[in-house]
C-alpha cells in the first residue's frame, strides 16, 4: 500500500509507511479504508449531511480482534482516533478530518435469551436489529423512536425513546457491556465485575472505550401496541399544549408522548388541504393492553379538532420505523439543541410557539419530550446520566437541504434556544448536542456532582484521552 498522509491526535501531519496499513489491513478480519479506495467516499459518510469531513483511514472492524488490532495501530502512531457505532450522532462524533475511525458498522449482531429476557447486542447495532431480534419473542429493549440509529451511541448517551415512561432510558436496561480500552485490553463490566465502568457506561459518552457489546434487560412488549399520532392546527396550539401539561400530571407509565411542532409534509396521508399547514402534534405509544391503550390515550385525540388522526392499534414493529422517512442519511443537514426544563409553564409554551412559526425550513421541529414514570424513579446514582427528574426536554430541531441555508438555520436553532434557556434546568441531553459551543461548562453543569467521579474513571481507562472525539470528559486523577 502507498503511504498514508495523517493527522496526529496533536493535529501535528505524520506520514504513516504503507507497509504498516498492509500489516493492519492483514491483521483484520474486516477492511481498511483509504483515500485510495474505491469505496471511500460511501465509507466515509455519516448520517448527518452537515458533517463532511475525511479521515485518513477507516477500520471496518468485524469483531472485538478486530477493534484491538486498530486501536493498538492509532496509539502506536499516536492518530486523532474517532470511534463509529451507527454513524448517527447529530454532532458528528463518528469522524474526523486526518485521522482514524474505528467503524463498528459491520458488528451488528444481536442474540436474544427469552428465558432470561436479556440480549446480547454488537456495537454497530442500529435499532432496528435489536428491534426485529427481540420481538421474535415478543420482547423489546428501551431504545429510541429511528431505527437507523445506532444502538451504541444511544446507550452512551442515555437513549429515550416509545417505552421510557414503563421501562426507563436504554442505558437503564444496560446490565453489562464488552470494552476494548485504550491501552487494547478487553475488560467486560457488569453490576459483580467493575461496576464503575459500568456506571459511566450508563450515560457518560463514549469517553472510556470503544464498547464492541451490550447487554441488556428485555421486556414484554407486543407484538401489538396502541399508536397515538393526531395532528392539530398550530393555531390552536395553546390551548393544546395547556391541556397536554394537565393531562400529563394523571398519565399512566405505559405511554410515553413526544410533541411535535412543524410543517405538515406535501405527501400522504395528509390531505391536500393540511400540506404545508403549520402543526403541533402529539405523539405516543401506549405499551399495554389495547383496550386499555384506547382509553388511556383518548384525551390526546381531543384536545381541538384534528387535521388528521393516524392513532389505533399498530405493530411494534410499525411504530417504531414510523418516523424514519423523516431522518434521512445523508440527504438533510441536521443542527440540534436540547434542554431539560423544569415545568411547561404558560410563558414557556407561548415562546416555543412563537419560535414554531419563524423556522426557517419545512423539514425543522420543536420536540416536547415527556418526562416521569421510570425515568425518574431508577436511583440518581445508578449511572452518569444526569436530567432523570425533569419533567420535559425540549428539543429544538433544525433540519434543512441547502448548504447555502446552513447560517440561516443554525442561527434560529441558536436564537430558540437561547430565548428558552432560563426555563432549563442547567442540563441537556447529549444525544440532541448540536456541536456543543458551551464545552465543558455545559459538561459539568449538566453531569453535576458526577462529573468528578467520570473524570476518575476517565484517568483509570483512558489517561492520555485518546478517545475525545465526544462529550470529553479530560481524565482528572
């Protein structure tokens, strides 16, 4: 192989000599990617359209050998390294300019103990690998509403998602988990074998290690659910979300409920009439019985009169693809920012329908996240996440096309979450991160008292920070 030009973990241009990618490119089961490759372009690309950046090499690893090999190869060359789960990180994470990725993407292997209603899960696992494996038993893990995503980054980063109300967070349902640490070690962690690492798994970032599995608790879920999905006219979104925050006080855990403000898609099922119409819609999933689905969930049906009402019985299956045509790879640019607020106070809903009818793009949302039920009664210490007794997060999603509207969108993304910050509760969500300008301020006020103890764990695993490329958390002795 001809030599490779890279970036060093210091920015510094090192040349790496071609003979040493062959002995990589040997060693693993899986490929090496470089500029050279005819594949490279497709390699290279994540979810996110706004993120265009070309590492010097990518390891498409098959298996944990595979991920040790490349590791020992960027810490013996000192590389800038990222590490690549589903690719669907809305900051980007999962790539570099220079440097080396880790691509986990061919590691999506899931096996199911019903018995034990657990499963065992790869790390380039997307969500809807977990999702078909464990539903052959009528099972389902806690993870999050597009199957495209990854199931490692969401982990990582906590993971809401249709059973958080019943289940808790993915990371909740974590019990045990493989890591290839950076010195190349295998070390697998559980409740009875280092259980500090486990506890930072549960929501501290990809800070400690490339994590090649996952092992979580299962439950009984459909095959059958009961879909809410009604959308209302913006204009009478007051009145809706004030209805939305009562009935929120009395709701059962079995459903959990996302609030969408938008832009009614010029497709079916909307009618011709509601296309183009500004909307605020609710959202949700009801996990149990379906008789008591309808009733429990009929409030949200009445709160005005619909534009459409797509809610009734639906697959497990169904509900959770519903929003992929939606989250494009590749074909949208994404710039997201997120809040955990304390209450959905009257002043706080006036500003985000305010802001809901300035958005820039057709293809942006304001997300209005339900908290309680599970999520805020699995102990604060259980794991790093932080933002469990929230009542809602608010999410600000700007979503468009055209690079040439890129400041155009960042800045209402920006400008929205800049007018809603004094209702925050001084945490975010670090799966919804836009590109984190705050830093580490925002790190510590969101981790809080935990920030200390990952920066601990951060110094036993990963001392020299090789793996940055997320919400670092520098090691502290």
């Amino acid at each position: 192989m001809d030599d490779v030009q890279a970036v060093s973990r210091n920015g510094e241009d090192v040349t790496i000599d071609g003979g040493a990618v062959e002995e990589l490119s040997t060693a693993l089961v899986g490929q090496v990617v470089t500029r050279e490759s005819s594949d490279y372009e497709q390699a290279r690309l994540v979810w996110n359209g706004m993120i265009d950046r070309t590492p010097a090499l990518i390891a498409r690893c098959m298996g944990t050998a595979d991920v040790v090999a490349a590791v020992n190869f960027a810490r013996a060359h000192d590389l800038l390294l990222a590490v690549r789960g589903g690719a669907h990180n809305a900051a980007g994470f999962g790539t570099c300019d220079g440097g080396m990725v880790i691509d986990l993407s061919p590691m999506r292997g899931v096996l199911v103990d019903p018995d034990e209603q657990s499963a065992w899960v790869q790390g380039g696992a997307k969500l809807i690998d977990v999702d078909r494996a464990t539903q052959l038993f009528s099972l389902a893990v806690p993870v999050g509403v597009i199957s495209d995503t990854g199931i490692a980054g969401l982990t990582l980063g906590g993971g809401m998602g249709h059973l958080r109300r019943k289940y808790g967070l993915t990371c909740d349902s974590l019990i045990g988990a493989e890591v290839v640490t950076a010195d190349g070690e295998v070390v697998r962690c559980s409740e009875d074998e280092n259980p500090e690492l486990l506890w930072g798994l549960r929501g501290g970032g990809g800070n400690f290690g490339v994590v090649t599995g996952f092992n979580y608790r299962a439950y009984p879920v459909g095959p059958e659910v009961t879909l809410s999905f009604v959308f209302y006219p913006l204009e009478d979104a007051e009145g809706c979300l004030r209805s939305y925050r009562e009935w929120t006080g009395e709701a059962p855990d079995e459903i959990s409920t996302v609030v969408v403000t938008g832009v009614v898609p010029e497709a079916e099922p909307f009618s011709t009439e509601a296309r183009g119409r500004a909307y605020l819609a609710i959202l949700g999933m009801h996990s149990g019985a379906p008789e008591a689905g309808e009733r429990e969930a009929q409030p949200l049906r009445e709160f005005a009169t619909p534009l459409v009402d797509m809610s009734g019985p639906a697959p497990y299956l169904a509900v959770q693809t519903l929003l992929d045509e939606d989250y494009p790879s590749h074909e949208l640019r994404y710039y997201w920012k997120s809040t955990f607020v304390d209450s959905l106070g009257d002043e706080l809903i006036g500003r985000i329908i305010e802001w809901s009818r300035t958005q820039p793009s057709p293809f942006s949302t304001v997300d209005i996240w339900q908290g309680g039920g599970q999520v805020a009664r699995v102990p604060e210490d259980s794991g790093a996440f932080s933002g469990r007794d929230a009542p809602f997060l608010v999410n600000v999603e700007a979503n468009w096309k055209a690079p040439a509207d890129d400041d155009e969108n960042v800045q209402w993304a920006r400008g929205f979450y800049g007018d809603i910050e004094e209702f925050s509760t001084g945490t975010m969500y670090f799966n919804f991160p836009g590109r984190l300008e705050e830093g580490q301020d925002l790190l510590q006020s969101s981790f809080g008292d935990k920030y200390a103890r990952l920066a601990k764990l951060k110094a036993q695993y990963d001392p020299k920070n090789m793996f940055r490329l997320n919400q670092n958390i520098a090691p502290q002795p």
